[in-house]
C-alpha cells in the first residue's frame, strides 16, 4: 500500500466458507436459507454423513472427515488429514469453513506470508467427557465409586497425552495458519456470541494500519455438546417445549442449540482490485459496547444500541442508508425484547420499514459461529438482491416492533447491519455495503 491515512483505506471481502445445518458449502448454505433446497434433497446429500451428528437437530452438515474440506492442493490435504486426530468438532469445522473462504478469494500465492494475518472468534471450547473415560474408569471400584485419590497414580495414564490441543479456543486459527503459511498478525477472539464481529473488527484495524494487506476472519461454535449445553441452558433459556427457534414471534420459547462456522477473507480493496478478485461487499465499520449497571444487572438494550450507534458513526452511515439489519434474533423473550427496543432506539420510525432477518430460526445458535455465519447470510443476501424469511415466523410479538422479513422477495437493500449480543450485556456490530469502486 502506498502510506494512505486509515480513514482512507478500504476493506473489501473477498472470499466465504461456511459449515453449517443448513449445508456445508456456501451455495448449499444460500439454497437452503431462501427454500430452494428441498429437505429431501438436503437429506440426500447427508445421507453419507455420520448418523449420530446428521440426525441431531442442528448440527452441521459435516462429519469430520477429510472430504468434507474443500478441493485441496495435495499438501495442504496430507497436513490437514495429519493433524484431524488433534482436532475437536469445533477446530475441524473452523478449518474447514477457513479453507473454503481461502480458496474461494483465490488468494494463494498473491501476497508474502507475512501480509497475510487470520483472526478467528472461538467459544469456551468444551473439554469433551469421553477424553477422560478410560482414566475415570481405572480409578472406579466395580461397583462404580470413584476415587479421587488414585487419579494422579492410575487415571491420568489414561489419558491422551495431547488432550488439551483439542479444546484451546486457539486452535482453529493455530491449525489455519500453520497449513496456509499465514504469517502476519494472529489473534483469537473468546467472547462468546460476539467474537465474529469483533474478529472482523481487529481484522479491519490490521489492514487500515498497514500492517496485513490481508486477514483470514471467522469463527466456530457450538451449544450441541454437554457442558456447551450446560452453560446455555444456564444463560440462554434454552426451548424445552418443542426445539423450534422463533425469533420476534409472539409465541417463542427459548433458543436451540446448534453448530457450525463460517469464514470470509478481508483485503485493502486496492490489492484486491489489482488481482481480480471478486468482491462480495466492503466493511463500512464496526463497533462493540458492553453495559452493566451499578446494581450489577446487565443492560443489554444499552449495549445493543450503543454498538448500533457507534457502528453506523464510524461508518458514516444513517439509519435511513441501512438495507437490512441481521438481528442476534436468538428467540428468547429478553433477548429478542432488548433487541427490538434497541433497533427502535436508534432506527427510530425507520423501525417499521427497515427489514431485520434472524438466521438462528434456520440455524439454532452455534455461538461464536452463528455470527460468522450470519454475517455470510447478508453477504450472500446482497450478492442475489434479496432476503430470506424468518423460519417459523407466524405471529408478530405487538412488544417485539420490528419488520421481520416473511417473504422471499424482501429487497436485501445495499447495505446491512450485523448484529450480536452476548447475555452477559455484551454486543457487538459490523456495517457492510455492496461494492462501489
């Protein structure tokens, strides 16, 4: 580049990957999304997928083998299938859906290494029970007591000595950069629902500052696994009733749990430009906001407002020039509430005409990776010219007062808000618009 001022730089997407329930390729993903999948068609093509992981409501089209990585040079498919044994469900979709991205900006051998930087949002990864069966096992009596004592002597034996590389949050960008030689800045975000945004938004500061003429972003997630699950039940008022997503709807009853990743590559749009590339829209600006009272309670209309409001600032952008809003659209009632009370806040009585879509009513939540993925949704959304309805959106909440998107035809406008929160009154947001050099 060529020492412009960072107000001056622009930052273009260039490539998309996506693992997800709703396919494992970007196209799949769109097709599924607008209806143009059929479920019987859908169910074909996983069919030759793992049983145990295709038949559970939300989880991805992925079974962790190495055909469900994109076409590869034969290297990077040796390093890839060498390293699946160190990799968790969640590290293995993120890789996967970082490679997708990768070879769809067709970005391989256009810059030195040490241009090229990744930075990848990740959940708590969950320590997985079944590690640690063989090392309970040796120190329970037959009738199943277990004692605690006998763990450093007999238990931990048992126990795969490279355990802890499957649950880092850090692996999915560690696994990336080591395979696609991604030398420049790295960082891994852990905030929970929040991080893919906030990934994009390091990744934009790494490229305005000079220092990566490109950045691999995404994030992976998952509330499907034990503890994962736990910990939303705890937070997320999970649906008990029956396991359907609703968001805004008068009638929901919680989240559902999900997985799943999704990966976009970042440029300065001038390197792009040079090579070709074909640019699927720009990153206008990105803002996070966290608020939490003295009485300690969290706010989380304040924080969702707030990263709306700073968001549209740092981008020079006005409610009036935002297409659509991608909403957190988590389907419980506080969430979904605060949400609507913060778009009215800052869209005011372009509130009920600005058109706000909810992926999770398709997708459940993956967490870290549901933004990742709804970020592409818009994506994609801006790239065909229109919006996806709601999944099993029917009756409008009269408190919830937003323009849920329910037809196919919606116009996704040229730009889009991305939005998340975290229920701990974090929230973050990203600004996208279609491309005009």
């Amino acid at each position: 580049m060529d020492g412009k001022s960072s107000s001056q730089i622009r930052v273009v997407v260039t490539g998309v990957g996506v693992v997800s329930s709703a396919g494992r390729t970007a196209g799949q993903f769109w097709r599924t999304l607008t209806g143009v999948l059929s479920a019987s068609t859908f169910q074909s093509l996983s069919d030759n997928l793992d049983i145990a992981t295709t038949r559970t409501p939300g989880a991805a089209d992925f079974a962790g083998s190495i055909d469900d990585f994109c076409d590869l040079p034969d290297a990077q498919r040796k390093a890839i299938r060498k390293a699946l044994k160190l990799m968790n469900r969640e590290t293995q979709m993120g890789v996967a859906a970082g490679q997708q991205a990768l070879a769809d900006s067709g970005i391989a051998g256009q810059y030195d290494p040490d241009r090229l930087g990744i930075c990848f949002g990740a959940d708590n990864v969950s320590i997985m029970p079944d590690d640690f069966q063989r090392g309970i096992e040796a120190c329970s009596s037959a009738a199943g007591h277990f004692d605690v004592d006998r763990w450093g002597q007999d238990g931990i034996e048992e126990v795969a000595p490279l355990w802890l590389l499957k649950c880092l949050p850090n692996m999915p960008a560690c696994h990336l950069a080591i395979i696609n030689d991604l030398r420049g800045p790295g960082n891994t975000i852990t905030q929970r629902d929040v991080s893919a945004n906030m990934a994009v938004a390091e990744a934009c500061r790494s490229i305005r500052s000079e220092a990566a003429d490109a950045v691999l972003v995404g994030a992976t997630g998952t509330t499907l696994t034990t503890f994962n699950r736990l910990h939303a039940r705890y937070e997320d008022e999970i649906s008990e009733c029956d396991g359907v997503c609703r968001p805004f709807d008068r009638s929901r009853t919680g989240s559902v749990p999900g997985e799943g990743a999704g990966a976009i590559v970042l440029e300065e749009m001038h390197c792009a430009l040079r090579r070709g590339a074909t640019i699927y829209g720009e990153v206008l600006g990105a803002a996070s906001a966290s608020a939490v009272g003295l009485d300690r309670m969290i706010a989380c209309r304040t924080a969702m407002g707030s990263a709306m409001r700073q968001t549209l600032r740092r981008s020079g952008q006005s409610a009036a020039s935002i297409g659509h809003i991608h909403a957190h659209g988590l389907g419980t009632r506080e969430s979904d509430l605060a949400e609507a009370q913060a778009i009215r806040d800052i869209f005011g009585d372009l509130t009920s005409t600005t058109p706000v879509i909810a992926a999770k009513g398709h997708l459940g939540n993956a967490a870290a990776g549901s933004g990742a993925m709804e970020l592409i949704a818009s994506l994609l959304a801006l790239k065909h010219g229109h919006l996806f309805p709601i999944l099993h959106f029917r009756d409008a909440d009269p408190e919830c007062r937003v323009h849920p998107v329910t037809r196919f035809d919606e116009p996704a406008g040229t730009s889009f808000l991305n939005v998340n929160m975290f229920g701990r009154g974090l929230a973050s947001c990203v600004a996208v618009a279609a491309f005009s050099a």
